[in-house]
C-alpha cells in the first residue's frame, strides 16, 4: 500500500533556480528518507531525517519534516543540470518494519 | 568497497523459461531487499531478508522466489517467466537498525517475450 506519496509528479525548471518537492504519507514514522534516481540508474541515498526532527541540510539540499501536516519537503537550491533525475520519498512502514515503502517520485528536469 | 553489485545487467526471457538473479553486497548488511520497478508504479517490494537464511514476503512475491544462503548473497527466482515480470529489479541492502538507509544496485533489465 502506498505510504509515500510526492508532488508534483514532474517540475522543469531553470539552471539556478531552485526546486521543490513534496511528499505526503499516510501514517505516524520514525523517520522520512529521500532517494535520487538518474535515468536507468539505481537509487541513491540522500537525506534522512528524524520524526523529532524539522530541517535537515545537506550542501544545496534541505529538507524539512511536519509530522503534524504528515509531510516533507526536499528543497535543491541553485540547481544544475546534473540535478536532473527522478526524485523519490520513502518512509518505514507501519508498524517499525524493516521494509521501506517507496512513493512514485518526482521527475525533475533542470534545463541548462 | 563494491557495494550491491547486480547480475545479470539485462535479460531477454521467453515466457515460461526460467532464470536467477544475483545481488551481492559487501558491506555486512543483515537486511536485503529485492523491488521491481515499472513505469508510473515506483519501487515494489517483491521479497526481503533480515539475516542469513530468512527470507519474507513483501508487497508483490507471486511468481518470484527468493534465497539467501550466505549473509552477502540475495537471489531472485522466476521459475517460469510471465510477460507480466517485465520490469526492472533493484536489489538493495542496509544495516540495522530498521527501516534505516537502503543502498541499491544498478539494477537488472528484464524483457519477457
């Protein structure tokens, strides 16, 4: 079942500008993980962050956390058109499992 | 350090036939994981492993089986392959505690014809 859901489901922007992302989940967690995937690559570990936690920085990436709201945000500042890939949220599943449950992801493109 | 190394890269099946494959990792992780990933879906957990000999179902398992023999090896069956398990599959590890970072394969390319 799904946990995480992100928004939008795509976002173009500019070299410079900055881009926000979005995730939604359903259920109470003990943390929130952002994964970045390249185009016909694996995932990559970017940022996780805590339930007692409300920001976290990771050079030009920040992520916030409202556990009130059931949501997060990835904020890239300054993007680059290296920063072009899907984005992805994931959150432990219901019940302190092991297992990861995956939204669908945001498909940023960053056009030079 | 290799990480979580996947093989085969890409496969082309005939329905019906039947393959393995291989993820292996190298940095003692407990926990190992098998998703696929098709368009517009996101990542699906197919099976999973807490530890050396222990294997689970997760959110997708028909038609799959998996074993882990060894601590650093995770394989995935198809013993007879569906159009349907076309897909992409990722392989992914961590250590504990739960639900903590997953570190992922390149993945492996599957076609059923």
């Amino acid at each position: 079942s799904q946990q995480g859901e992100e928004d939008p489901q795509a976002l173009s922007i500019q070299e410079g500008e900055n881009a926000t992302m979005n995730c939604s989940y359903k259920t109470s967690i003990n943390n929130l993980q952002w994964y970045r995937q390249n185009s016909g690559r694996g995932l990559v570990h970017l940022i996780l962050i805590r339930s007692n936690e409300r920001e976290k920085h990771s050079g030009r990436l920040r992520v916030t956390l409202d556990t009130s709201k059931k949501s997060s945000s990835l904020l890239i500042t300054a993007s680059r058109a290296a920063d072009t890939a899907s984005y992805f949220c994931a959150t432990p599943t219901q019940g302190g499992s092991e297992k990861l449950v995956f939204g669908k992801g945001t498909k940023l493109t960053v056009n030079p | 350090n290799a990480g979580v190394t996947q093989t085969p890269k890409f496969r082309v099946l005939k329905t019906g036939q039947s393959m393995t494959l291989l993820c292996a990792q190298d940095m003692n992780h407990e926990y190992m994981y098998w998703y696929r990933q098709d368009p517009g879906m996101g990542l699906r957990l197919i099976h999973y492993s807490v530890g050396e000999g222990t294997t689970a179902k997760g959110e997708v398992p028909d038609g799959y089986n998996v074993s882990r023999l060894k601590k650093q090896n995770f394989l995935l069956g198809l013993e007879s392959a569906a159009p349907s398990q076309t897909s992409v599959y990722f392989c992914a590890s961590s250590y504990p505690p739960v639900g903590e970072t997953q570190y992922f394969g390149p993945g492996t390319r599957l076609l059923v014809l």
